[in-house]
C-alpha cells in the first residue's frame, strides 16, 4: 500500500474495473475510498455482471463503461479515451496540485514547498473554477495548500516592502556623504577630480536605489499609479543598473494595463472610430460591413451591411449617430448615416469626398455629385432637413467650434442656410485640389492643403489670404524621401491655443 497509494495520488484518473470479485475485495475497496478522498476523477469499467446494490458508492451514479463478452470492445475503448480526455487540462492540474500539496504536508507544511509566482496564479484561478461543476471540486488539503502560499507570499512581500525602505533610508545616507565628500573637494585640483568622479557616482547610486524605492511604493498602491512607477523603474535603471531597480521594473511592467478585448472582421480593418464618452467603438473592414462594439469588453453590438469596403467612420461627438463611407467598384463612393443602435438613416448618398458632423452634432455634411460638377448636402439631424450646395465636391470638410460655419479650404457657409459668408482666391499655379482643411480655435482663421506644394491660412471672415507655404521640390535623389512625404498636404491642424 505503501507504493499503491502515491500512484494514485499522482494519477490524473482512478479506472475502477466491476467485476463479482472486485466489489468485495477489501483491498480493491481501499484503493477506491483513497482515490475518492482526494477527489480523483473515477471511471468504472464493468468487465463481469455485478447487481448494482453490489456496486460500492462512490461508482454507483457515475457512467459505467461497458466491456464485457458480449459488448464491442472497440466501443468500449472509444468510450474510455473519449472520457479520459474529458476536461483533461483541468484534471491535471488537480493531480499536480495534489502531489505538490502532499508532498508540502508531508514535510510538515514547510514554507520551501508553497507555490510561488505564476504557478500560484494559475492554482488560485484553479481554485475559483473548481466549485462551478460538480465534477470539478477539490480537496480541503489543496484549498489548505494554496492559502498558506498566498499567506507566505503576502509575508515575502511584507519583507521586500522592508527591505527597500531600507534601501530608501540607505540611499538618502549615502546622498548626503556624496554630497559632503563633493564640498570636501573644492580646493584641490588632483583630489577634487578623484573625489567628484567617485561623488558623482554615488550620486548616481544613491538617486537610483531612491527612485528604485520610490517606484516600489507607488506599485504598491496599484492603479492608477503604476504607469509612473515604471517610469521612476526605468529612469532608476538609467541612473545605475543596480538589482533594486532591474527588480522593481519588471515587477511594475508585470503591472502594467494589458489588453482588454480583441474584435474581428472577415477581413482586414481600414477604419476604427470611439465615442467621446467611450461607451462604443465602430470599425469597418474590407468584408463590406461595419461593426458596432461596447467597449470595454469588446462585445459585437451590430453588424450592418454596406455593400463595398469601409474606408472611412466618422461618429458625432454626442454619440447618437455615425456615417460610413465605402468603396464601390466601377463607381462612387457611397455614405450611409446611422443611429448608434445600428438603424439607418435614409438611403445611401453617392459621395466621392469628405464627410464630417458639427461639434454640437446637431449638422452633418457630406460631399455629393450633383450633375457633372459635385456639390455638398448639409443634413439637420434632428428636424430631418437638408441644404444642397452646388460645387466642386471636395475632399476636406471642416466645421467651425460654434457649428454655425462650415468650411471645405475654398469657401465658408452658413451650415444653417447654406448661405456663402467667404470666398478665398487662389493664383492659376495654385488651383489644386484642396486635400485638407482646419478652423484654428476661435474660429478666426483657416488653414488649408492642396494635392500640389501649397499651404495657406486665410482670414475666415473675409476670405483675405494671411500667409502661404510651399514645400520646394528637391532634385537630388537623396532628398526624395523628403519630396513624398512634404509634397501632398491630406491634412492640417492648428495647435490648441491657435498660435501654430
């Protein structure tokens, strides 16, 4: 017995074989109840016919698996590998955390034997899975075992947390010799270089173990802390690549956010936008459609159909609607406005160019074609109305901050009547496409990109040209690099306070 029960425990299933002469034996009897104490997944085979008050307890609700003369033994076997691989993972982790926790019992529970790091991890999400299927429950001395190494490791981090307050109050001692040996050194020359080099770098010793420390403390109180307790790690490690500060990094990064949900499509992903309160994000894809998700946890909410590959999603910033503009081949492009349960809005407009709503989402312009020329239609969200505007439809659209004016880089409108407030003049080597297009803030001013060299800022109330850049084209050809990337403007911004 001495042999028999460790194999058991280290079994990941008990095979219990039903025959006449095996329910009465006392032997096979103590092997069962040994197995079923420590919770082992049983299996019973009946090979001969046993009446089933015969049967001792433990097997009696359990599936039998049957093998006697007159079954298939094929069957049988197929039964038996089908049941043996049943939730296989979960089984082997119960046997390797049973043997661990014998083993730690049976060196009178001694502290060398606990679990440690990720293989405590893995135990106690073990633990917290295993009461949610009868079959899955397990024993008091495992529940025992991996409480006491969450206990002893909560110990071993009490006696790091000591160890670098330590190191704290060490490093502040050794800041002030270095500085002291530092005012020592003023006077001599020869000495004084010596002294400076070996001050500076227990300056450097002495600011990493603080920092080292300082970033131990912040991660110890957790989020949302911990982003900057690997930065003090980091610049730690740059001061001096001491052990404190290698050991508190890679502790912070083990920290750091990780990522939350994955979403898919049935082909690649061209466009992701997020509402401003964060409470969805839609993305489109080459396989046709967009896909409405709850964010955070990366739940499909709808999926909605646009016929050709989503390039482009734009969502007002009170998160009641959206558009997405897709790619159709042989023609325009085509722009369908939502709701953000998913609902249409109207049918699909043809449009080549820009879209984009208001801030006070209460507008939305979209570039259409309108004959052989192109124009704009500005829709009223909420009474349903909409301006036409007859035009080059363009390829920038932007709105002022009071949502009142709208500009494409040519001309500004009054987006409630579609009246024209602005005009702006362009020379004939200038009359490229406007690509892009920003008010600044205050919504005094303009700045707009054509496709060609050309940058300008205007006055948006007169339409007055205030300032024109222009990238000149480089002949070498080391300088290419240079002419692609500044040579076609697709878009312009202006800085927060307007000044750039």
């Amino acid at each position: 017995m001495q042999a028999i029960f460790p194999a058991i425990e280290g079994a990941d299933t008990f095979i219990f074989v039903l025959s006449p002469d095996s329910v009465i034996s006392e032997i096979c009897g103590k092997e069962l109840a040994h197995a079923a104490s420590h919770n082992k997944r049983l299996i019973p085979i009946m090979a001969r016919e046993v009446e089933a008050k015969a049967v001792p307890e433990p097997l009696r609700g359990l599936n039998w698996v049957f093998a006697r003369d007159a079954d298939s033994f094929e069957a049988a076997t197929d039964f038996l590998i089908s049941a043996l691989d049943t939730d296989l993972g979960w089984v082997r982790a119960h046997t390797r955390l049973l043997t661990r926790a014998i083993e730690w019992e049976a060196k009178a529970k001694s502290n060398s034997f606990v679990l440690r790091g990720e293989d405590l991890r893995a135990a106690e999400q073990w633990l917290a899975q295993a009461g949610t299927e009868k079959e899955r429950q397990p024993t008091a001395l495992q529940t025992e075992y991996i409480i006491a190494s969450r206990k002893a490791a909560a110990r071993r981090q009490r006696i790091i947390t000591g160890a670098v307050s330590l190191a704290f109050l060490v490093s502040v001692i050794l800041t002030i010799i270095a500085l002291t040996q530092r005012q020592e050194a003023i006077g001599q020359k020869n000495l004084a270089d010596k002294r400076r080099v070996e001050a500076e770098r227990a300056t450097q010793i002495a600011l990493s173990r603080q920092l080292a420390a300082q970033s131990e403390l912040l991660r110890n109180q957790h989020s949302p802390l911990l982003t900057r307790s690997t930065l003090l790690a980091m610049e730690a490690i740059r001061r001096f690549p001491s052990i404190e500060a290698q050991i508190t990094l890679r502790a912070s990064v083990n920290l750091l956010p990780r990522r939350l949900a994955e979403m898919e499509h049935d082909d690649e992903v061209r466009c992701v936008a997020m509402a401003i309160d964060g409470k969805y994000a839609v993305s489109g894809s080459a396989d046709g459609t967009a896909r409405v998700w709850e964010v955070p946890s990366g739940k499909l909410l709808a999926r909605l159909e646009h016929g050709g590959p989503v390039k482009t999603v734009v969502i007002a910033n009170d998160g009641k609607y959206f558009a997405t503009q897709a790619e159709n081949e042989g023609a325009q492009d085509s722009v369908q406005l939502w709701t953000a349960t998913g609902r249409k809005l109207g049918n699909p407009v043809a449009a080549d160019g820009a879209i984009a709503f208001s801030p006070n989402s209460k507008w939305f312009a979209v570039a259409i074609s309108v004959a052989d020329t192109g124009g704009l239609l500005i829709y009223d969200l909420a009474k349903g109305k909409k301006i036409t505007i007859s035009g080059r439809a363009p390829h920038a659209l932007a709105f002022a901050a009071d949502s009142r004016r709208l500009t494409n880089g040519e001309r500004v409108w009054d987006a409630v009547t579609g009246q024209e407030l602005s005009r702006f003049q362009f020379q004939a080597d200038e009359n490229d496409q406007v690509r892009a297009a920003a008010f600044s803030p205050d919504g005094k001013l303009i700045a707009t990109g054509t496709g060609g060299q050309f940058a300008f800022v205007w006055d948006a109330a007169t339409g007055q040209r205030l300032k024109t850049f222009r990238q000149k084209r480089q002949k070498s050809y080391a300088a290419l690099e240079d002419l692609f990337r500044h040579d076609f403007s697709m878009t312009v911004s202006f800085s927060p306070d307007g000044k750039y």
